[in-house]
C-alpha cells in the first residue's frame, strides 16, 4: 500500500505542518509575533481567573483582538480553495470497503442501516433473530446522527485516544448500531465478529467542514502551529461532520501495515 503521503497527494492534515500549504505556513510564522500577544494574554487571563472569580463573568478585551481577527480571517481566506482529509473510523467487511472506493461514503440514514444489515443476514453473519433485533433497535434516525457523516481532521488522534475510538474498530456497523446493543452477549458477539477495522480517507472541501465547537479551522491551526514543540503537544481536534456523500480516498484496514503505523493497534489494551 501506498504510503499517507502519497494516499493524500496535495490534501491538508491539520495536524501535520507538512501538507500545510506553504502560502499559509509562511504566513503564519511571519504573523507570529501577533500570534503569540493574542495567545499569552489570554493564557494569563485564564490563569488569573482560577483564583479570581470575577473575571470569569467579566473578560478583560484582548488588546490583540482586532490583529488576530485579521491573521484568522485571512488564513480561512487560504484555505477555501483547499482539499483536506478526513479520518472516519470503522469497522467494514469487504463487500463494505469495495462498495466505498466505488462510490463514496452515503450519510447515515435508516435506509442505509437498513440495507446493511440485510445484506449481513443473506450473507449468513447473523441469525434472524439477531438480525430483527438489530433492525428493530438502533439508533440511525437520530438527528445528530441521520444525514451525517462523523469524522476527525487529525491524524494523531488514532495513538492518543484509544478509549474513545476502540468501539469503532471492534465492534461493526458504527455507533448508531452498537451503542443500544454492545452490552447484548449475543448482539455483541456477532459485531465482534464481522468485518476488519477500517480508517477510511475522506476528500474534503473546506466548505463542506462542520463541527460544533465555535473554532474556526485557523484557530486550531494557529494552536497547532504554536504548540507544536511542546512535550504535551495536543492536535487540538474534535469531531466533524459532513452533510453529502463523501468522496473517498482510500481505505486502510487493519490488514494494511500503515493502518498499525497510524494507531499502533496491536499495543490497544481495550480491544
């Protein structure tokens, strides 16, 4: 297999300076100055509230604001015309993963669900008893899961936390399946045993990025940049979200050797 380099040619990682477009790595380091005032004063302002209640409810402005505003407001200007990779994990059979190559990654929807379980019982993975169980009882028509697609934008993730993320390389089908049905034996059992741990490589827009979290995409940059020498270094992600099928780039099972190189599976405690 190729390497992750090569898998995501001119995509942005947001946690790997190396595919940052060198336009906005230069701009960056030269608004560093700018970049650190906005950043110590509100570290200290931070530091100061622990014991200081009052401002906690009474923020002092950042005589920085106004400049910073103006470094993230251009830095998003860069990136709109940017292709970046998204990280969705999961557990796939094989029939799953060449279907994805060929035509994208669908949004969850109960139709979806639907069909997959389907397919799973002609294909003699459960009995039907497992099978109406798990038709009868999932979460796809949720509102935050019906329509979406769920992913990370960091690669270092994978190797940081493994608590939050074994489920989806154990156990099939993604958490609108397991989660109503992982302390099942039965239900549990058959999820344990059908598919191979998968990362699938999404190719992203910067338009089409969402996520909850108030943060625009040059602040979690800039923070990557600006803690990217510390021994605590954190990626600073959360999880993202897409509204439309997604475009695939690759999938890397846990047959893949840069499947272990990304997460370090076999040192997994909880699996």
């Amino acid at each position: 297999m190729l390497s992750l380099e090569e898998l995501i040619e001119d995509r942005i990682i947001i946690d790997r300076l190396d595919t940052w477009p060198q336009h906005v790595l230069s701009y960056i380091e030269n608004e560093g100055k700018t970049i650190h005032q906005y950043l110590k004063f509100e570290r200290e302002i931070d530091e100061r509230a622990i014991t200081e209640v009052a401002l906690r409810f009474r923020k002092p402005k950042n005589p920085y604001l106004k400049k910073w505003l103006e470094v993230l407001n251009k830095i998003e200007d860069n990136l709109k015309d940017c292709k970046l990779v998204g990280f969705h994990c999961t557990k796939l059979t094989q029939d799953e993963i060449d279907n994805v190559l060929r035509n994208g990654l669908e949004p969850l929807s109960p139709g979806l669900t639907n069909r997959r379980l389907k397919d799973l019982f002609d294909n003699k993975f459960m009995d039907s008893e497992s099978y109406k169980e798990l038709i009868n009882n999932n979460q796809s028509n949720e509102t935050n899961r019906s329509g979406l697609i769920w992913y990370t934008l960091c690669s270092t993730v994978f190797k940081k936390n493994e608590g939050g993320l074994f489920r989806f390389f154990k156990l099939w089908g993604g958490e609108s399946i397991y989660k109503h049905n992982e302390h099942n034996p039965k239900i549990k059992k058959v999820l344990s045993s059908v598919g191979k741990p998968c990362i699938v490589l999404l190719d992203l827009c910067y338009d089409g990025i969402h996520w909850f979290s108030p943060d625009s995409l040059a602040y979690r940059m800039i923070k990557i940049y600006a803690g990217r020498n510390a021994s605590d270094f954190t990626s600073f992600d959360s999880d993202c979200y897409i509204k439309e099928k997604a475009k695939v780039i690759s999938v890397i099972s846990s047959d893949d050797d840069l499947f272990e190189k990304l997460t370090g599976f076999s040192t997994w405690t909880m699996r």
